[in-house]
C-alpha cells in the first residue's frame, strides 16, 4: 500500500501552488461546471502519469538497486528544489480551448500541462522506486484530485485562503525525505 500512499501525498503536496492548480482554477472560472472539468482531470492526469509511470519501471529495469537509488536521490532533491518556485499559468496554454467544452478543453490543457511538469516527472521517479506500477500511477492520479477537486469545486475562495508558501515547503520537505530515504537505501545496497 506503500506504493500507492506516498505517491497520493507526495503528488498532492507538490500539485499546491502547481500550475495545474491555477489552470483548473481558470477552467472553473470560466465555464463553472464542476463535473465536466474533474472528469477531465482525471482523464488527462491517468493518460499522462500512466505514460510517467511507464517510462520510470522501464527506466529502472537499466540501473542496479543501488544505482538507481543515487539517481533516485538526486531527482528528488531536484524536484524539492523545483517545489520551492511558484508556479505561473501562462494564457497561451488554455486560450482557444473553450470552444471544445469543459470536458474537452480540461482534458487537452491539463494533459499538455502536465507534459515535463514537477508531478509528472515525480510520478517517473516514484514508478522507478516503487514495485507497484498501477498503485503508483492511482496515487500520483489520486494525489491530483485530492489537491485539484476542492479548487474547482470552491473557485476563488479557497485559492485566495491557502497559505501556498507553508504547502510549497512541506512538499519540498516531502521531497527532501524521500532523497534522504533514497540515500539510505543507496549506502545500504552498496554495503551488500
């Protein structure tokens, strides 16, 4: 269950502040229909942190146990790092999307949002660590909505209230945690 937890909360802390939390906040905004715009999440969030999670348990069949670890430490120190920088919706990313509908424009400006963004990239990371392919992808999916839902739902009163830069931190600490356990493991397989 491991492999499903860590990723549903590493992926919710990461995604506060996240420019896919500013784009589902604009999509709400726009054509304030709730259920259209979740289930575009959910659709672009499976598609993409699938093709993540994929390309992570491949990525680790190349590297030994300890090796991959080492790598493993540095990206997430990396993306701990990343957390820290607030995110900016560019308008480009969703203007012209809106003649599609909420479920449409949702599903193609989250995918395309998601393409290299810290969730993503940490749904690589977390596939290559954990067994679990499907958990991980579930909880990286999960996490998205846990941090996603309650901004379309609520609109602008619950983004204006969130204290981004605390969240911002406790996921790069999150981040943090994992490098250090990533290290752990490296040392420990490196001494076997």
């Amino acid at each position: 269950m491991e492999s499903l937890f860590v990723p549903t909360l590493i992926v919710a802390l990461a995604e506060i502040g996240d420019k896919t939390q500013l784009l589902a906040l604009l999509l709400a905004a726009r054509f304030r229909k709730p259920w259209p715009i979740i289930w575009g999440i959910v659709a672009a969030t499976l598609a993409n942190h699938f093709a993540a999670g994929a390309v992570g348990n491949w990525v680790a069949s190349f590297f030994s146990a300890a090796t991959l670890s080492w790598i493993l430490a540095a990206s997430f120190v990396a993306v701990a790092l990343w957390t820290l920088v607030p995110d900016k919706l560019d308008d480009d990313e969703e203007s012209g999307l809106k003649k599609y509908g909420p479920f449409l424009t949702t599903l193609i400006a989250f995918f395309l949002a998601e393409m290299g963004d810290k969730t993503q990239v940490a749904t690589v990371m977390l596939a290559a660590q954990y067994p679990h392919f499907i958990l991980v992808v579930a909880g990286t999916t999960l996490g998205m909505l846990v941090a996603n839902v309650p901004v379309v739902l609520a609109g602008n009163f619950a983004a204006d209230k969130l204290p981004l830069t605390l969240i911002r931190r406790l996921a790069a600490l999150a981040f943090g945690a994992l490098a250090l356990y990533a290290v752990y493991k490296a040392l420990t397989l490196g001494a076997a």
